[in-house]
C-alpha cells in the first residue's frame, strides 16, 4: 500500500510504502519496507502525480513484475529492523510468478549512495552486485543429496555444470523457497537439454535420433568406494536411436560417444519403476538387460522419472518399428532352426535343413510364455483353425533365450502403444 502525491495534504506529499504485507511478493524481496520514498514506477518518475495516478501506474504494468526506485528516508528508519535492512537505497523488480527467497540475498549498497537501479544480466559488473561464481546450465545436474549418499540436505541444494564446476552449498530459507529454487533450475536445465537434442539430431540419420539426455545416479555394489558411506555414482543417460548408453560423463563430441561404461539395445532391456526400494532416496528405478546386469538408478524428482519413463517408451517405439524383425538361432524338436519376431507378421519357425517354415501364429495368438533362464523356451498357442479352445504347446532350445524374452516384451510394449498411445500414461509397464 501507499500514501501521498500531488493534491494530498495540500501542497502535496512524497509517495510512501505505508503498509507491506507478509508474503506478498513486496515483501519477498527483502527490501521494500514502510516509509520508503517512491521515486519512480517502471521507469516513470512519480514527482507531481497525484495518489490515484500513481495507484494508476503500479496497477496498469503489463508483465508479470514491477520496476520501484525508492529512497530510504532518514526520519523513517527507526521503523526498520537492523537485521533485515541493508544500508541505502534500492531499486527493485518482482517477478510475481517466481519468488525465490533466502537462497541468495540483496547485495549490500554503499552507505552513500542515494539509490541503486535494477540489476540485469548486462548490468552484473556494477557496484552493486559481485558476481563470485558463474555456471552453465546446459547438461548440468542439481540435487538436493549429500553427494554419494541418501542423506538430504535440510532446505538447501547444490549445483554441478558439465565441465565439474560446483555452485557450492546453497542455503535457502525455507521449503517453499528451496522448492521454487529447485523447480525452476531443473526446468532451465531440461530446456537446454531439449535445445542440444534438437541440435544434433539435425546431424543424425532419423534412426539415430536422441530422445534423451540427462544425469541420473546409480546405486554402486559395495566395495566400490573406499568410504563405506558413499553408495552412488554420477552417471550421464543418453537414449540414442535403438541404444542405451550410460556414461561417466557427458560426451562432448562423437569419439566420446563411444567411450560408454555400458551400452544396450533397448529392445533387449527393461525399464522397472515397482522396484523394492534400497535405501531412502524415493525417485529410483531399474534398467535389467537380458545380459543379466541389472542397474538401480534415482532421480531427483517424480517429473523427472516421469519424462525419462516416456522418453524410455518412445524409444522401444521407435527401435522396433525401425528394426521390424528378428531372427534366433535355435533348436526345434532336435533341428536346428531359426525362430522370427516379425512386427508384422508374428512368430514363425524356419527349418534349416528343409529351408521351410513350419509353423506361424500371430501375436496375438501367444496364450503365455515360460523360460528357465538358461536355454528351455516354451510358447503356448491358440490354434483358430483347430477349434477356439485347441491350444498348441511348441518348445525350443536358445543359447539366447532371455534375449527372446527381452525382444518379446519390447514388441508387446509397441504394438500396445500402436493400438493405443494413451495405454502407457494410464497404466505404466512396471
């Protein structure tokens, strides 16, 4: 609220903050306080103008903040406590969207200085701000962990940029103000992420295309670290064309991109979200290959797993669709033969020493499927041209029979996402 201008009291008064209420965004500043002389409101000095012109101008800004240049006044300052006032004068835009306190407070100004304008970006070199640490945040990470563990920080954060800068721990002074902090760097964070995809898929064949990029991290098996207390890694994600590629560190260039801890095709892999939970951290999940090397991962947040699950689907999509068949060496009643996932045309078996097919059913004829493991593989058939109810049992041996079953999930997954995109929002493959 305010109080004074032209026609008030005669022959007129200066504009005065009379009241500000806790919580709003004028208050959330820290440095607008009651008694401060009002010199000018988005750029407009307010000498002459009545109240209602001046209640005017704050109330027709277009844009979600409002630029204040204020004075304090001498006689007022009594009225302000020490502790939260710094000396001299400021100036001052509130984003009403974006409150973000606490974490990182107003510079002090120099006691002799009347006011200090708006800092912008151009402007970080003034003698009002210093500027002690700079970060990109493409491809960077921010996290609320002690690095290594599951123990979370109490309303603070800390951030890492892709070539190991650290921001440092960052302090916040309260929940809402950490969570505004953390939403909103992730969210900067994601759209560079998007910006270096779209970047350079320009460069890549349609098949190789990158549908993800981000840090996650990975529970390590003990003995790992020399600290008994540290349990997690840094590991960079990338989902690349029909690839899963996990890394160290983010590639920067294509011979990086050859430099993975481990790769996989996707369509021989498992994303599983209903996991037992190790220990404290909440957003984890699983990457199982039909290798048997199972990797447990935590994000830092439910949106995050939530975008890395879809970009995780699109890219069994898009993989499957793209390969459309494979084929397995196998043994089929003692002969050696070759069964074939075909997107289009379902399962069939190839004799080898008759170089015929034998035997073909759709998927959606498979009743169910069972394995050991190891090498068995038994598949159960409807057989329309039979009867509704004639089922047909067919056993097989496969040096690489969890590679079928991986395969097999992977072409469910798409061909229920080709009959129905919305399937997987409403019930997630666990």
């Amino acid at each position: 609220s305010i109080k004074g201008g032209a026609g008030t009291g005669g022959q007129g008064a200066p504009v005065v903050v009379s009241k500000v209420i806790p919580g709003f965004p004028a208050a959330q500043t820290g440095q607008i306080f009651v008694g401060d002389k009002i010199l000018e409101v988005n750029g407009t000095n307010v000498s002459g103008l009545t109240h209602e012109e001046v209640v005017k101008l704050l109330k027709d800004t277009s844009g979600p903040s409002i630029s204040l240049i204020v004075q304090q006044e001498p006689q007022m300052a009594p009225m302000r406590s020490p502790s939260k006032r710094h000396s001299g004068s400021y100036a001052e835009s509130t984003e009403g969207s974006i409150h973000l306190k606490g974490a990182l407070k107003s510079p002090s100004v120099d006691r002799h200085s009347r006011y200090s304008s708006l800092v912008k970006d151009d402007e970080l070199r003034s003698s009002s701000w210093k500027t002690i640490n700079r970060l990109p945040l493409p491809m960077a990470i921010v996290t609320r962990f002690l690095w290594g563990t599951d123990k979370i920080r109490s309303n603070a954060f800390e951030l890492r940029t892709v070539d190991g800068k650290k921001s440092g721990i960052i302090h916040c002074e309260d929940g809402k103000a950490l969570e505004q902090w953390v939403k909103h760097i992730e969210h900067h964070i994601e759209v560079l992420n998007k910006k270096s995809i779209k970047m350079s898929n320009k460069y890549l064949h349609p098949s190789e295309h990158i549908t993800f990029i981000g840090w996650v991290e990975e529970r390590m098996p003990d003995g790992y670290f020399e600290d008994p207390k540290l349990k997690w890694e840094q590991r960079f994600l990338i989902l690349k064309g029909s690839d899963v590629c996990i890394f160290e560190s983010p590639p920067l260039n294509s011979e990086e991109l050859d430099r993975c801890v481990s790769m996989y095709k996707i369509y021989e892999t498992a994303l599983r979200t209903a996991i037992k939970h190790r220990d404290r951290r909440p957003h984890v999940f699983c990457i199982d290959s039909y290798q048997g090397q199972s990797h447990y991962f935590s994000v830092q947040s439910v949106h995050q797993l939530h975008q890395l699950e879809s970009a995780f689907y699109n890219s069994i999509y898009k993989a499957v669709t793209s390969v459309q068949t494979r084929t397995f060496a196998c043994s089929f009643e003692g002969r050696p033969a070759g069964l074939v996932l075909d997107f289009k045309q379902g399962f069939s078996l190839y004799d080898i020493p008759t170089k015929k097919y034998i035997w073909q059913f759709s998927f959606e004829d498979l009743v169910s499927s069972s394995d050991d493991g190891k090498m068995r593989l038994e598949l159960i058939f409807r057989n329309p041209e039979k009867g509704k109810e004639f089922k047909e049992t067919k056993e097989m041996e496969c040096d690489q029979v969890l590679s079928i079953v991986y395969t097999l999930h992977a072409f469910y997954i798409t061909l229920m996402m080709g009959i129905d995109p919305e399937f997987l929002k409403a019930s997630p493959l666990d």
